[in-house]
C-alpha cells in the first residue's frame, strides 16, 4: 500500500520518474526486446517460422551466397547450430544451396522464389509486431528512435565513434 492507495491501484510510470537515466543501454534494449520478442515470435509462428529462421532469411535477402559460417558468425551463434537452421530451410525448400562446395568446404546459400515470397510475408508481420510496440510514441518519435539504433548499430564494434553521425542520415 502506497499512502492509502492499495497496490493494485498503485500505477507507477517509470518514464515520468526519470529513473530511466540511470539505466544502462543493455537493460533498457533487454526490456524492449522482452516486449517484441513474443510479439514478434506469435507472428512468426502464424506463417510457420520461429525468429532465427527469419532473421538468417533477413540476412540471406540482404548478402546472398552466405555461407553457413558466415551466418553464424553474424548471429552468434555456433556453425553447427547455424548449419542445422540451414538444413530445415533448405528442406523446406525456402532456401537453395549446392549439394557440394566448389571450392572448400563453404556452400553459400540464396533464398529460393518460395522463401522471398515468405520473407515478404514474414517482414510485413514482424512491422505489425514493431508498429504495436511503437504505437505510443509519435511518428518523428518513431523515425528518431530508429535513427539512433541505426547509429548505434552500423558502428564497427571497436571503430571509431563517429564513423557515423546522426546527423548525416536523412530522416
């Protein structure tokens, strides 16, 4: 009970208490991703794919002909949990990749006709999942907050910090 107010009445806002300075970046990421995650994971699973599937089909759209360790190293995870991952899109037949390297052991892979029209789908689900999470901010709110995670991720991990300037990106 806070003051004659019983607990369950009792609603705090964090944002209106300005505690939020004191955080550190990975526990306020940690919490939104605690929020999108099972929104994004639900929609996901409606076109019959989990988020790692999605995320190495991302992936394979933007780079193709990624090999598996390649992959891996980009999503941390192991080469052979990424093999695997490989193995289920390709028999699944949204990815293609040779029944033999060419050269060495890699075998690079590329996303199959059926696994772009999937990814289509599966990318306009997961913008429904971003939309509900960011439906309370403003849309310059939106676009600013997006702005600043591009920043901060398109710096190389020990690059200089001004390799990209916020402002230099158009919003």
């Amino acid at each position: 009970m806070i003051i004659g107010i019983p607990s369950y009445l009792a609603y705090v806002n964090m944002v209106d208490m300005s505690d939020y300075d004191d955080l550190t970046l990975g526990h306020l990421l940690q919490r939104a991703m605690g929020l999108l995650r099972p929104q994004v994971t639900a929609e996901l699973r409606t076109l019959g794919l989990g988020l790692p599937q999605f995320v190495c089909m991302r992936i394979l759209s933007m780079s193709p002909g990624r090999s598996s360790a390649e992959l891996a190293r980009e999503t941390n995870v192991s080469p052979q949990a990424m093999d695997q991952l490989l193995r289920g899109l390709q028999d699944t037949g949204l990815i293609a990749r040779p029944a033999a390297a060419s050269t060495g052991r890699a075998r690079p892979a590329e996303l199959s006709a059926k696994g772009k029209a999937l990814l289509k789908r599966a990318e306009t689900a997961v913008r429904a999942a971003d939309n509900g999470i960011l439906a309370e901010l403003r849309p310059s709110e939106q676009r600013e907050l997006k702005r600043y995670l591009y920043v901060i991720g398109s710096r190389p991990a020990n690059g200089p910090a001004n390799c990209i300037l916020a402002d230099d990106i158009d919003t």
